[in-house]
C-alpha cells in the first residue's frame, strides 16, 4: 500500500521575530524541517512532500534533496488550503501522512503508529492530552467521554467556553486514506471566525461518510510540542538535550552535569568516558573507552582514542576531513585542532598550540604558544614553544616534514617546503628554509652583539 508523506511548512512565524523562516531556525544543529525529515527515512514513504510559502526559495534550498517534492501555498489560507495545495502531489489509494515542520521531535514509532492504523481505510488523528491546551483544537467525543469516538475538531478560537475546557487537544498531525482526503479537501470551506480553510473540518465528514476516525495519544508532551516563538524554540532545545544526556547516562557515560552537555550530532562513547560540564559535540564524534573530556570544549567531526585527555578549554574541528586523536593523548588546555589534524598514540598538545592538516606519530610533542600546519612530524619530536611552520607562500601551501627524535628549539620558523632529518637538532631562534640533514644541529639566526657604554636614550621634556 503506498504512502506519501505531506509535511506542513509554509509558516510565517511572525512570532520568532526573525527574517529566517520558521521551519529552519535549528535545534541541536538542525533546521526544524530537517528533524521532521531525518524522521521519515525508513517510514517506507515514496515521497516526501513539503509545503513551503513563507521564505518558500529559502527552506527549499535547505532541504532539498532525494525524494522530497516542494509544492508552494501562495498565500497561507489555513492548514486545509495547505493539504488543497499538495493535493496534485499525493499519488495512489493508499496511506496520506500529515506532519507539520515545526514540530521537529516526533519519532517514528509514533509516526509509524499512526500509518498503521489508519492502513488506508480510517482517519487515525494524533491526540495530547495536557492540562493547559490553550492554542490547540480540542477533540470533541461522542457522550463527552475520554474513549468516546471522535465526532469533529473544534478550533480554540472558535471553541465555546465548555469545549475549551476539554483537555484532549489535536497535535496538528493525522494519518489519512489519501482518495477520501482528496475528496474531503475539495469541499472545505473559510465560514469561521479566522476566515481560513482548516484541515480539522475533514473530521466531520468523515464521521458523516461512515469512515472511523480515531484518536491515538502522543506517548509523551516532547513529541508533540510545536515552535513558534524563540521561548519554546529555547524550551525544546533543553528537553531533546537532557533526553540524550538520559540515553548516555543509561549507558555509561559519566556526565558531570547532564543540565549543561549539547549533542548537536551523533556521539558514540566506549566504557568508562567522563565529559565535565558546558562541552559540545557536533557532526560525528566517537570517544573511545576512558577518555576524558575536561570543561568548556568545543568537539565537530572527531575520533578521539582510548584513554586521550582533552583538557579543558580545547576547540577541535574535524569539518569535512575530520580529525583523529590517537590512545593516551594528551591535548590542550586552550588548544585548536583544526581539519585534517591526525594525532597519535600519546602526542602531547599543549596550551595555545593549533595543528592543521599534519601528521604528528606517537609520542610526539608540542606543548606551548606553536602552530603546526601542512606537516608530517616524527616520533618523539619535540616541538618548542612559539615555533611555527611557515606553510603558505602567498599562493600556494607547502609540506614540512620532521624526522623522527628531532628537538625543535623555542621561537623557530620552518619555511616550508623544508625536511629536517631524524635526530637533528633545530637552535632556538632559527629560521629554517633548507632541508637539514639527520643528526645535524642547524642555527641561523643573527650573531649577538654586545656594545658597551650604550645609554638609553631619555625621554625630552
């Protein structure tokens, strides 16, 4: 039997105050659309098919992509206007699934619920029950009574004071036989206090028709909850963090303070990891068993290895390379690991350090005020304070390569392109533009001067 999915954003949000449209103000690093979307893959859906209005070439732009279908709803006249819109989209005798875009946190297994009951044949609504229902249309049963069948929708606005007392609300979601929503669409009407076509009235003509209509209850408050002001936008971020910082506290993960971690992606953790508070984890990161992550760090796109500290205050971003800290390292405080930074076992990384798109082997060394950038570093190098790899020529960037056991003194420049070969040994002070040789010690820098009898020169008054 088929399925189309219709997701609902052509919203303003006039309330958010803001020039981005509604749908793709983030939460955890998505676009609020984008939730919804990631949620159908795997529903079996043949399409998804999303109205836009409001930003229309914006939220297109952000979600375009396999099997999503734009249909545009030129102007906004009600949710059932919306669904008249999508109707030339909608294909087969099947199954019709309704989501809303800024309701980002529905799972599937509630959206998947709603699918099978409906199975093509009835009109499966998916219902909340909450002591404060103000906004939401209430659920009107036969004889008042909480397993009652559903006999119509009732919008808040246009609700009787007895009817808003009912605590059953409508989450603006439903599943449909999509032939009978096709019809049923193409007879509403704008005769209420709003002057818009609501999707809701289809409820009654569906009772009329003899079709079932049923009311499924959300498993909890989190799925169901909308976005429509900055507030509640602020209110879910910290209800779908606390819910994964419970998923990796039930599986080991010691949290210092589940109130303050954010999971702006996927984050995989082996036994026995501790992260302190106010850390964030972007894109893809995987920690492995005893890694500890101190304070304050900021983590995108990154594998970090057995047993590696990250000391606080440390900004790793893998971007699209990603970045690989190898088992037993330690890095930072107040440390960058940028793109393409590839560290292994037991590399030391210490305070104000920044490496990008090098290599470092085991037991290599750079612990204060240095940037490594376009380098290949050997084992146990030891890398001085303030020394830098000077990589880029103005055009184009270019390759240092360090030898294994080679010391690098304070406050060196490495001219790149460059090898300094295994054992040598790099004075402080120096600048580096020839290759040197393994075991040689190489100084350039200028010949001090003593001059005796100098004065300070005083200021004139």
């Amino acid at each position: 039997m088929s399925l189309n999915i219709v997701i609902m954003a052509a919203g303003k949000g006039t309330r958010m105050k803001s020039a981005l449209p509604k749908v793709l103000h983030k939460l955890a690093g998505r676009s609020l659309l984008q939730h919804v979307l990631n949620m159908t893959e795997g529903l079996g859906g043949a399409r998804n098919v999303v109205i836009t209005g409001h930003g229309a070439e914006a939220v297109e732009a952000a979600v375009a992509g396999p099997g999503v279908q734009f249909v545009r709803q030129m102007p906004q006249l009600g949710t059932g206007h919306a669904i008249q819109q999508a109707v030339p989209a909608i294909e087969g005798d099947g199954t019709t699934l309704i989501l809303n875009g800024d309701v980002p946190l529905i799972k599937q297994a509630t959206a998947r619920r709603l699918v099978e009951a409906c199975d093509g044949k009835a009109l499966v609504l998916l219902t909340i029950h909450l002591s404060d229902p103000s906004g939401y249309g209430r659920i009107l049963r036969q004889g008042g009574t909480a397993d009652g069948h559903v006999l119509a929708i009732v919008e808040h606005k246009d609700a009787s004071p007895e009817q808003r007392a009912i605590s059953e609300g409508y989450t603006g979601m439903m599943a449909a036989p999509t032939a009978a929503l096709k019809r049923w669409v193409s007879q509403l009407n704008n005769n209420n206090v709003q002057g818009e076509y609501y999707l809701t009235d289809i409820v009654a003509m569906a009772v009329a028709e003899g079709v079932p209509v049923l009311g499924i209850a959300a498993p909890n408050e989190t799925e169901v909850l909308g976005v429509n002001s900055p507030v509640q936008l602020a209110d879910l971020e910290r209800r779908f963090q606390r819910e994964q910082a419970n998923d990796l506290l039930e599986a080991g993960v010691r949290l210092a303070d589940p109130a303050r971690f954010d999971l702006r992606g996927t984050l995989s953790c082996g036994q026995d990891v501790e992260i302190d508070v106010n850390c964030v984890f972007e894109g893809q990161v995987s920690l492995g068993d005893g890694v500890r992550i101190g304070a304050n760090c900021v983590i995108r796109n990154a594998s970090i290895g057995a047993g590696a500290r990250i000391h606080e205050f440390t900004h790793i971003d893998g971007e699209a390379q990603g970045v690989k800290v190898g088992a037993g390292a330690l890095v930072g405080p107040f440390a960058r690991l940028r793109p393409g930074a590839d560290l292994g076992d037991e590399v030391h990384i210490g305070n104000f350090v920044e490496v990008k798109n090098s290599t470092m082997a085991k037991g290599a060394k750079a612990n204060h005020l240095a940037y490594l950038g376009d380098a290949t570093i050997g084992e146990r190098v030891n890398y001085g304070a303030g020394s830098i790899t000077a990589n880029y020529d103005g055009a184009n960037k270019h390759r240092t390569e360090i030898g294994a056991d080679v010391h690098v003194g304070s406050n060196c420049v490495l001219i790149a392109p460059v090898v300094i070969g295994a054992g040598a040994t790099i004075g402080g002070g120096s600048t580096i533009s020839k290759n040197v040789a393994a075991g040689e010690l190489s100084v350039a820098r200028g010949k001090q001067v003593a001059i005796a009898g100098w004065t300070r020169p005083v200021k004139k008054r």
